[in-house]
C-alpha cells in the first residue's frame, strides 16, 4: 500500500480532506473522473471573466470557523447575493421582502404586507401546510406564489408544486424589510480570481489523476491504499443493486456577448412556465468585472439521466428510503468513509460540505 487514503473526487469535500490529511503528515492520491479539480466549484477564465461552469456558487456562512479556515487559502470579495425575478418582464426583488410586496400590492409598511399574506393565507384555507404549494402560500400568500415561485419550482424540480415536500421551500428568505441579501449569513463573498484558485489551494502538493473512474478499475486502485474516501454517488459505488437515486441535473448554455453588461446583475431568475430555463447568470457581476465582453449562462433544469451530472438530490420520501438502504451498506464498509452531497445524498450548502469534511478528517487524525 503506498498510500493512507485514496481520495475519490477531488471537489470541496475530498479537497478540504486532502488537505488536512497531508498536513498530517498522511500520503493521498486523489482522483477524479472529470478533467478538472474543484467539482462543481470549478470556474474558467473566459475573456478574463470568472466563469462558473457548474452554476452559480456564492460562498455564506455563519460559521467562524469554516469563514476562517477558507480564508487560508482565498481572499473573498464583498459580493452580496442579491437576485431579481423576472416575471413576464415584471422584476421582483428576491429575497422575498418590503420591495416585493410594495411591486406586487402597492403596499408600504411592514404591517400592510403581513396582513396581506395573512389575508391570503387565510383565504385559501391552510393551517396546517403538507406540501410545498400550501408551504409557500403561507409564507409569502398566493399571489406571489403564482407569480414568482410556482412556475420557477416546478421547471426546477420537474414536478407540481403540491408533489413537492414543504421543507423545500423553506431555505428561501422572507423579509419585512428593505434588506435584498439573499443569504442571512454573517459572513459571505467569492473567492478572488475563482474557486478553481481555492481547490488548487487546497490540493496544493498532493498527487492527483484526473480522467480516472475509480469504479472501472476498483480493486485496483484499493489495493494501493489503507482507506477510501469516496464522494460520488453512493448507489453507484454499489452497481445500483437497490435501483437508482434520483437526482435533478441542470444543462448550460454558456455564450460570450461583445457588450459589457447585459442584465445588470450576476441572477435573474425567469419564474414564468414559459420560459424554458429558470434562470440567466452574468458571471462578471460575482466579481465586479468591467471587461468590454460579458459571458452569460442560461440554465436548463432536467431530470438526470445516466451520463449527466447530478446536482440535486430529490429527497422525497421514496428516495430518502431507497438511501437508507445504500447508507446501511455503506456502514458494512469497514475502510471506506462516504461524504459530500453524493455520497450522503444530500443537499449541502458549501460551508457545511466543508465543516463535515474537516470533522471527518479530526475523527480520523484522532483515531489513527
């Protein structure tokens, strides 16, 4: 064995492990199927823009401690996430706050909003929300349900609203203020010059292979270590012998324009059905950019399919029980530790793949 652990995915979660395995003084070779580090963070210069491949990634947290350990290896901008809804060509603020309802009912105090949604809440008779329509009319009344989250939810999640669990809905942000950051975080920005710069931070001096699936030549590349760390896909490291986990997956359209700015602002979110893609990102607007060009991206939400990348996990309560499944397996494989958002079919704000990467890694320091 030439190793103390082979790291699968060389991502946030098996970067950040990698990295204080090494500071440990432990060997890695980490692997990747794709041609690049960083995962789904990974970004590409074009026309000296910071582009986002994977979609749009804004860094936020409350944890000092996370805040502190990505500051080692990045310097973070000020950038605040602070998108707009475009609906039929009516913009909204998003987060949902005092200028969504003052475009949306006129209204102008704190109070006349809360009455509003209370009115409308009350109207449709819920109490008690089971799902992700009744959820989101409790919180913010019908109207803007209709207008900004019905339609944008279900090209996103390929679903009606009311198949849809309610916690989904509930990570987005309502406000009685003037506030437009998105995040109620304490801390938060993107890492200048690009994640890519702060995965190869991270991965800086250790042995890495890219263009490599693990799973094709498995017994292989396990003879060479003591430990597995494994972040893909739990059901396909088990050949799928349960059946298949959905994920949603998102298709891109990525064009440089010779204009330098074409929406004014980094997100705009389309929440009509009938526009096809739930969104537009302008990638020069995470860093201020005032390039002569712009590179947006349009994107496309699908059901994943083998061969596609899985982004969101849909956690529904099949799906969640087809996991526990995988999970009691996992737990049989004495030297393999499972992480990230595939590994754990979940769905992980960055900060948090982080915070369980680093607890992973002392759990191991401490036991070895």
């Amino acid at each position: 064995m030439q190793y103390d652990y082979l790291i699968i995915g060389a991502g946030l979660y098996g970067a950040v492990f990698a990295r204080e395995m090494m500071d440990a003084g432990k060997q890695v070779l980490v692997l990747d199927k794709r041609s690049h580090i960083g995962g789904n963070i990974y970004t590409k210069e074009v026309e000296g823009i910071q582009v986002h491949e994977y979609g749009a990634h804004i860094f936020h947290t409350n944890d000092k401690t996370v805040w502190d350990y990505v500051n080692k290896y990045a310097e973070f901008n000020r950038y605040t996430n602070s998108p707009v809804a475009n609906y039929h060509g009516e913009l909204y603020s998003l987060p949902f706050n005092m200028y969504t309802f003052n475009r949306m009912w006129g209204v102008i105090t704190p109070q006349e909003a809360e009455a509003e949604i209370r009115r409308q809440r009350e109207a449709a008779g819920i109490t008690k929300p089971h799902n992700l329509e009744e959820q989101a009319i409790s919180l913010v009344g019908t109207d803007i349900y209709e207008k900004l989250v019905r339609g944008y939810t279900e090209k996103q999640w390929g679903r009606d609203c009311r198949e849809l669990p309610a916690f989904i809905i509930k990570r987005l942000p309502v406000r009685f203020t003037f506030d437009n950051n998105y995040f109620n975080a304490r801390f938060q920005g993107i890492p200048i010059g690009g994640y890519t710069r702060l995965a190869e931070k991270l991965l800086s001096g250790a042995e890495i292979r890219l263009d490599t699936d693990y799973l094709q030549e498995k017994s292989g590349w396990d003879s060479m270590a003591k430990k597995i760390v494994y972040t893909g896909p739990i059901d396909r490291y088990f050949g799928y012998c349960y059946g298949t986990l959905q994920y949603r997956s998102i298709r891109f359209e990525t064009e440089v324009l010779d204009i330098p700015n074409y929406q004014g602002n980094a997100v705009v979110n389309y929440t009509d059905r009938e526009t096809p893609y739930t969104r537009i990102i302008e990638h020069k607007h995470f860093e201020f950019g005032t390039q002569e060009k712009t590179v947006i991206s349009r994107e496309y939400s699908a059901e994943w399919k083998s061969g596609d990348e899985p982004y969101y996990p849909v956690n529904d309560e099949k799906n969640n029980a087809l996991y526990v499944r995988y999970k009691e397996l996992a737990d049989q494989e004495k030297n393999v530790l499972f992480g990230g958002r595939l590994g754990e079919y979940r769905y992980y704000d960055m900060d948090t793949v982080i915070a369980c990467a680093l607890t992973a890694a002392e759990k191991e320091i401490n036991c070895g």
